[in-house]
C-alpha cells in the first residue's frame, strides 16, 4: 500500500482508487494488527461515510488538500461527537462538544480522521506504559515499548494503519516515539500550532504534531494545522510559511554541544553513529561547529519541576463533579474528589500531580518553581546565543532503542533520564524534528534530532529533505 | 462617661469585588449577563471542558484601567495572569485566573468623608482582574446543592483598600464612594444584593495611640452596605470584649449572619487554603502601553467628585446641593444639561434637586425615564427670571404638565391658560383694591398692629389675579396702601 500521501493522492485524483478503497484497506489493517494495542477506538463509520463525501468531492474537483489522507489522532485530542480520554480512566466515556482546531482544519482540508490512538495517560511517560487502556506495541519488536507518550500515534504510522498521525510534544512525547519506531516526528515551534482542544498537560511546554513515513507529508501536513488561532491566546501571529516548497541545497551551519560528545549516558552505537553521522554531514558541505552547552544537567529536573506544576493545576478540572468518572463510593463532594480522582488517575499522573502541587506550595515555590523557571530563562537566553551562530542543533533523539516493555516502569528516574535530549526543544520553545536515520544491530531504529531557531520549520524540513533523499 | 471602647480604635481595610458590565465573560464569548436561566450562557470554556481555553476580554481591561485612573492610581505597563488553584463545585476548571505579583493597577487613593464630614483619603493597594466562579445553590433541592455556571468566568476587579479605614460608618461611607464610581465609569451596576458588588472587611483594633497591629479577622457574606457596617460594629466589639477579658483574637475567615447581625468563625488559620499561584501559561503577558491609557482617559466621564468641586467653588451651590447632585451620574448628567441652557445655577439646582426629584420619586422612576428636555426646564427658569411667570405658577401648574407629557413650550402652555404674570402696575393696584375691599375689618386691624395679616390680603390678590400678579410687585403696592 501506500506509505506516502503523494502517491496516493495522484492516485485517487485519477480515479485508480477510492478513498472509500482507502480507508477499507486500513480498517483492515488496523483490524489485522489489533493485538498492537495502537487504537483506543476506531471511527469505521464515520471515517467510511467521510470517503464517501470526499470520492464525490475528488469526482467533481473540489477536494481539499488532504483529500483521502488517512490520520489518526491522539486521545488527547478533541473532535466534536467522538469519545476523548487522554487514555485515562478519568475520562471513561467522556465526548468531546467541540473540535480541536487542528481537527478542524484537516476536516476543512477534507482528511479522514479513523479513530483516535493509544498514549500514556495525559501524555505523561516515554513508553505507552502509562495508559489506562494497556500499552501498545512497538511493531518492529513487539516485546519493545513503542515509545511515549504519543506511542499509538508512533505505531500506527511504523505498522502501515494510516497514512499519517497527530500527537503531541510536552517533552519529546512525539520524537521519541518517532524515534523509537522508525518514523519521522516533528514537535513544532511553540505556539506554531493552536493549542484549543489539546487537553493539556503543562500548557507552556505542549505542542501538537505530525507523525509520518516521510519529510513531505509532514510538511504538508503542517501546512494545514499550523497557524494563528484566535481560540489560543499563545498561538503566533506569524505567518506560516509553505513548509512543501523544499530549498535541499543550502549548505547549513550545525551545531554540536561538545558536552555530549564524551559519549557518556548514550548507547555506544546511537553514540558512534551520530559521530559518524556529523562526519557526513561535514563531507557534505555542511559546516559543523562545536559549542559548549553546560546545562544539560538541568534540563531533566527543571523539565520535571515546570511540567507537574502546570499538570497539578491543569488536571485540577477532573473532579468528578463536572464530567467524566464519579466515584461510586462518593457520598459527599470532599470523597467526590478524593476518591473520583485516586480512582480514576493512574500511578504516574498522580506521582506529577503530587509532586506539582509541592513545587508549588507556599515555602517551597521559591526553592523550586521559582528556580526553575529562572533555569528555563537562563535556557532559552543561552539557547539563542547558540542559534544565532548555528542554524540547528543536533543530538540523538534518545540515548538508547526502544526498550523492554516493562524494564523502567517501576524506576520513573531512569525513565525521565530517556528525555535528556527531547525536554531541551521544549523548554526552550524551539522546533525539532527526529529523523529515522540510524539502525542498531539489534534491530531496532533510532533517531537524530535537528532543533532550529523559533518559527524555522521550513529549515528544518529542507534540511530533513536534503538527508532523505541521501538516504 | 467614657466606656472602655472608647479606648481601643479600629483598623479596617476593605477588599472590594465589583463584576464588570462587559458584554461577554473575561476569558470567553459567553454571555455576562445577571438572571438568565441557569447553565445558558456556557459555552465549553465555561465549563471547564478538557482541552478549553482562555481569551482575552480587551473590554474588561479598559474597564479595570477606568477605575485605576478614577483612583489616580498607577497603570501596570507589564502585567501577566496567575492561576489560583483551589477545589470548589462552582469552579469547574479547578483554578481561577487572576493576577497575583503584576495587578493591572497600585496605589492610588479614594476620597470620603470621615465621621465628621471631614474630607479623608482611603489609599488603595492594588486593584486587579480576577473571574468569578460560579454559583452553588444549597436552597432549590433538598438533597443536592446545585450548580449555576453562568457566573462562572464573568469579569471582576478586586479593589484592595490600605487598612486606613477607622470605624464601620468610614468603611460605609467608603464603600458608598466607591459605588458612586463604578457607576459613573459604568463599570458595573454596584448592586450589593444581587452580588455584583461585594464586600470582605479585615478588621482590627488596637489601644489607641498603639503603633502595632492587632491580629486581623477577614468577615465575609454582607450582602448590603448596612450590613457591612453591622458587621464591622460587631466584629470591633467582638474583638475589644476578648481582649478586656485577656483572650485572644485568632486569625481567621469569618462570616456575617444577617439574621442575628453577628459574625461567626468559617474557617481558622490553619485551614486556610494554599493557592499555590503561579503564572498563567494560558495566557500571553500582556502590555498596556502608556497610549492605551491616554486614550481610556479621554473617554472617561466626569467624575463625581470633580463634578462636586466645579458646583460648590465655580458655581457656588451648597455642599448639599452638590451632593445631592452628584449622587448619581444620571442626574449630575441631567444638571449639566440644564446649565447649558440657563446661567442661573442656583435656581437650575433648585428645580433639579427639588422638584424634578419629588417627581421621580411620586412617580417611582428614575432620571433615565424622565422625558422632560433639560432645555425646557431652562426655559421655565428663564420665564420665571424674566418675572413672565411666577415661581408657583412654574412650579405648580406648567412643571406637572410637561412633566406629564405636555409637548408644548412652557411659554405657550403659560400663554395659552393665561398665566403670563402681569406686573403691570394698574392691573395690580385694581388687584390690590379688590382684595382689600373684601375685608374691611382685617383691614382695620392690619392697620392696629395685626402686620401678619399681609399674607391672607397676599393670598386673597394671587386669587382675584388668577396666579398672575407678580408677587413682589402685588406685596410692594399693598404695603403701598395699607402703610
């Protein structure tokens, strides 16, 4: 089948298939590869009655952009009438009234939205293990974790159950993922995409973004999502840029922190690799600068400190009063809350709601929210130095390949350690792309991770471009 | 003989919460708007919905710079929001957007009068942007409380007083001044009772000439402007009676209960909540540039006490007249429509103030509902100047016409019904002789003393006139021919 919109798209403008034939076909897949656990729930009817419209639409040449783009979202992303739970209990049988802006926009730009995609609990882990609903398969090893949180959006590209996915990006929940299944994974600039209808989990840090098998349809697919929005008071005003136009001849300047290049941490062979890789990049006409960035230290816990703190106040509204699961136990509203939400929340996202409403307690905000957001400052001030001299900064995407299904679970530490790389781009607010390059001996994929400057997507992709078709 | 009370002295600072009359709520299109049918105007944000979020209501900006600049207080040029976080059923995100280090507004001053008529300043601390939640209702349904979001999210200031208020009648009197204003901002409609203006009172007291701070109680739930004064009456005797008997004050929330007029303990110290603030990430810091200000200034309307000192010093009223004047904007407004007309300010103020009032009140209506041009009633000042009618003529026959509707010119009405008054001295002499010759043995006894008697002989002329003598000239020609 097809891998990549473009030809799929020619395809359905000449009449060869139909997006009728199209979502058949993925509605088989996704029903053959049930056992990956990548889908919460499949829209079947919806998304067969939506082809049906689109076929027409082709036939009478008036189809949108997407016309007949297979997508699957996130579970934390709203669309009107549909069930959204963030892969949490809490939210058991919850629908949304209202779509997403992105939702919209794809909608507009008549794509078909099949069913909504397995995650860590409110976005909140790196390996899919944190959903309510049991985590999904990584399809290449199946007793490997597809990454997280957005793993479900990672699988269902990787496994071939549509064309391309949204998920979104707190802290590398769509690069590792990308990473760990082989596909390319792009956490947009902050801001660069509306933020209504993404249930949030630390609001100065989330991003929605686009999964895909290659550079192209994730440039076309930000083409349609990106943009102002009224709905979102911290979406950009600034244009966006036509991210398919391509520039793959520009030599560029890459950065690359010498903090790193001791290897330490980092799987030898990812490590080898992206040595190997910046040579290549060098040979190619690039020019590779080496810079010193002694933060890395501080990003995990000022990542972590920020993050909770915002998702304390953020997941405040699921309180059994409003909507969503109601303690059955409950007799008044103090055991509403307190039972709805200890029932309802799994282990990880109360160990962050805990540890967020410290940070934020009277006599500890100083020691550590206030300090972390002065860390985060020093950041993003050190960070543009850097971007002024180098165009984009590059890293692996993860220190390691996916890992076993259940090996770090029950260690959080070594498993907020797998976002050593990811958190920076989000802290920061800059874009980053992981780009499936490396292949481990033991059979899985990683990534490498290009971070550019504010609003430098369309670098990004040009760059992303010019690496793949080397490949 | 002195009581012990007399010893101690109050400290008193208000927070005052005004809900802002804006079109739609601060931080969505939803509706404010008092008394609709609960849960209609929520849309998603109102109700917290997963993935919602918040707008900027530039309205409620303006209007929270209106009452800073009423205040002379200083514009926040930088500000940024903050998050409140607290568990309650009304409050469906779990936190409320406010403003916590950067309030939109500092400093700044209100002018009252203090027990003695004396002009003081209440110094304000800040005045901030805050949402409101939304209402519970424990009355409507025996076994559940019910939940009102309509309210949820409606704009509000939160107007933090220094605590230089010293007794209950200069937090009354503040409270009044404050009401004043925001309904002459036309920020919100001050109505205590239906909650758009609210009221919590910290109060402490002291030994008078003491320098330190008692321990404060913040009282809450006073649901009028008498009442929190009762509130603050009872909360300094509270206090002073604990501390005669040598116990201590705890700091704590305390609520009003109107049915006794006393205050009773919500919740102590200990069970405070943290709030644990923190800035917005929802919203952008937002820049309120010196231009902007410029700009509201020029739209604002006068103020009441600008508009007191132009009427007690450049048009020399009363203090009461004034006062009465500028009770409200609609009839300072009204007043100066007048004065556009007529130089006669004394007489203007007279006519508003006395008998266009008594009208509004026999007919129950207000000043907005008074269909009367205030350039008619410039007229009829200006008729009676001229000495073409009299006062009670004015007052009494043409008023009650016009006010009733009467399309024609006072002129006319006074023309038409013959009420022009004649000062023509012959007319008035055979006036003046007739009414005399009806009482020949008053006459007799006006002339042996009986001097009050001028007034039945008065009377007797306006009578046999019809209302039209001029009454200075009728009373000069009696004097003429009696004395």
């Amino acid at each position: 089948m097809y891998t990549s919109f473009n030809r799929l798209s020619d395809d359905l403008k000449s009449g060869k298939i139909t997006a009728i034939d199209v979502v058949k076909h993925y509605l088989k897949e996704i029903e053959k590869k049930k056992h990956l656990n990548a889908f919460l729930e499949v829209f079947t009817d919806d998304a067969l009655a939506q082809a049906a419209v689109i076929d027409k639409k082709i036939n009478e040449g008036s189809a949108g952009k997407l016309a007949g783009m297979v997508i699957g979202i996130k579970d934390n992303i709203c669309y009107k009438g549909h069930k959204v739970s963030g892969a949490s209990k809490i939210l058991e049988g919850f629908e949304s009234l209202y779509h997403a802006t992105v939702v919209d926009r794809l909608l507009k730009e008549d794509a078909i939205i099949i069913g909504r995609l397995n995650c860590d609990e409110f976005a909140m882990g790196g390996s899919n293990e944190n959903s309510a609903y049991g985590n999904a398969l990584n399809p290449i090893q199946e007793d490997k974790v597809p990454g997280g949180s957005s793993g479900g959006s990672a699988v269902a590209v990787t496994a071939g159950l549509c064309i391309a996915t949204l998920g979104s990006d707190t802290g590398g929940s769509i690069r590792q993922p990308a990473s760990f299944c082989g596909n390319v994974g792009l956490k947009p600039t902050y801001g660069r995409v509306s933020r209504w209808g993404l249930l949030a989990y630390a609001s100065s840090f989330d991003q929605i973004g686009p999964f895909a098998n290659s550079v192209e349809d994730i440039a076309l697919l930000m083409e349609v999502i990106a943009g102002k929005d009224d709905k979102d008071n911290t979406a950009s005003h600034q244009a966006i840029e036509q991210y398919t136009q391509f520039d793959t001849t520009k030599k560029y300047k890459i950065g690359v922190p010498k903090d790193l290049l001791s290897g330490e941490g980092i799987d030898k062979e990812v490590f080898s690799f992206y040595t190997s890789f910046i040579d290549d990049l060098k040979s190619k006409g690039h020019e590779v600068e080496e810079f010193s960035f002694p933060y890395f230290d501080y990003m995990v816990p000022t990542y972590y400190i920020l993050t909770t703190a915002e998702a304390s106040s953020n997941l405040a509204r699921y309180d059994g009063a409003h909507y969503g699961y109601r303690s059955p136990n409950a007799t008044d509203i103090e055991s509403t809350y307190v039972l709805s939400r200890s029932e309802g929340f799994g282990e990880e996202v109360k160990r962050r709601i805990m540890l967020g409403t410290y940070v934020l307690s009277a006599g500890y905000y100083d020691a550590y929210y206030s300090k972390a957001q002065k860390v985060r400052r020093v950041l993003k001030e050190k960070t543009e130095e850097v971007l002024q001299k180098v165009d984009f900064i590059l890293t692996p995407t993860t220190p390691t390949t996916a890992f076993k299904i259940g090996e770090n679970i029950s260690d959080p530490v070594s498993m907020y350690l797998q976002d050593i790389f990811t958190v920076y781009a989000n802290l920061v607010g800059c874009p980053a792309i992981s780009l499936p390059l490396g292949n481990h001996s033991n059979g899985l994929p990683f990534g490498m991770q290009i971070m550019g400057k504010h609003f430098a997507e369309k670098e990004i992709l040009s760059f992303s471009k010019s690496l793949d078709n080397a490949s | 003989m002195s009581s012990i009370y007399d010893k101690y002295e109050a400290v008193i600072g208000l927070e005052v919460h005004a809900q802002l009359q804006t079109k739609s709520k601060a931080y969505s299109s939803d509706k404010n708007e008092y008394g609709a049918t609960p849960n209609t105007n929520v849309s998603v944000v109102s109700l917290g919905h997963p993935g919602t979020l918040p707008m900027m209501n530039k309205e409620s900006i303006r209007f929270a710079v209106k009452m800073g600049l009423a205040c002379k207080s200083d514009i926040t040029e930088d500000m940024i929001f903050a998050r409140k976080n607290y568990f309650y059923a009304d409050l469906p995100k779990g936190y409320q957007i406010t403003q916590d280090k950067t309030p939109i507004c500092t400093g700044g001053s209100v002018e009252i009068k203090d027990e003695n008529g004396e002009v003081k300043h209440i110094n304000i601390t800040r005045i901030h942007l805050e949402e409101d939640a939304g209402k519970s209702i424990h009355d409507l349904d025996p076994y559940n409380t019910l939940i009102d979001l309509n309210r949820a999210g409606v704009p509000l200031i939160e107007i933090v007083s220094e605590p230089d208020i010293k007794s209950s009648q200069e937090a009354y009197n503040y409270l009044q001044e404050i009401r004043k204003l925001v309904r002459y901002l036309d920020i919100c409609d001050g109505n205590m009772e239906e909650g758009s203006l609210r009221c919590d009172a910290n109060v402490s007291v002291r030994l008078k000439g003491s320098n330190e701070l008692g321990q404060r109680t913040e009282t809450k739930n006073m649901n009028s402007m008498r009442n929190v004064q009762k509130a603050i009456e009872y909360e300094i005797k509270r206090q002073i009676d604990l501390i005669e008997a040598g116990e201590q004050i705890h700091m704590e929330t305390r609520t009003f209960d109107v049915a006794t007029g006393t205050t009773k303990s919500m919740r102590s110290k200990e069970q405070a909540h943290d709030y644990r603030y923190f800035p917005e990430p929802d919203l952008q810091p937002l820049k309120v540039s010196q231009e902007y200000v410029g700009k509201v200034k020029e739209q604002m309307p006068p103020l009441p006490k600008e508009l007191f000192e132009k009427y007690t010093s450049s048009l020399s009223l009363s203090d009461y007249d004034a006062n009465v004047l500028t009770e409200t904007k609609e009839i300072a407004l009204y007043f100066e429509e007048v004065i556009k007309s007529t130089e006669n300010y004394k007489a203007a103020a007279n006519w508003v103030t006395v008998n266009i009032k008594s009208f509004l009140n026999e007919q129950a209506i207000e000043i907005d509902d008074f269909s009367v041009n205030p350039k008619t009633i410039a007229e009829i000042i200006d008729l009676i100047d001229e000495n073409k009618i009299s006062n009670s003529v004015a007052s009494q026959k043409i008023f009650p016409l016009i006010a009733k509707g009467s399309d024609q010119s006072p002129i006319k009405i006074a023309e038409e019904n013959n009420w022009i008054q004649n000062s023509d001295s012959d007319a008035i002499t055979t006036y003046v002789e007739q009414a005399l010759s009806k009482f020949p043995d008053k006459v007799e006894e006006y002339k042996s003393g009986k001097k009050g008697l001028l007034g039945l002989f008065m009377g007797e002329v306006m009578k046999i006139s019809g209302g039209k003598a001029d009454p200075k000239a009728a009373s000069a020609k009696l004097r003429e021919i009696l004395d």
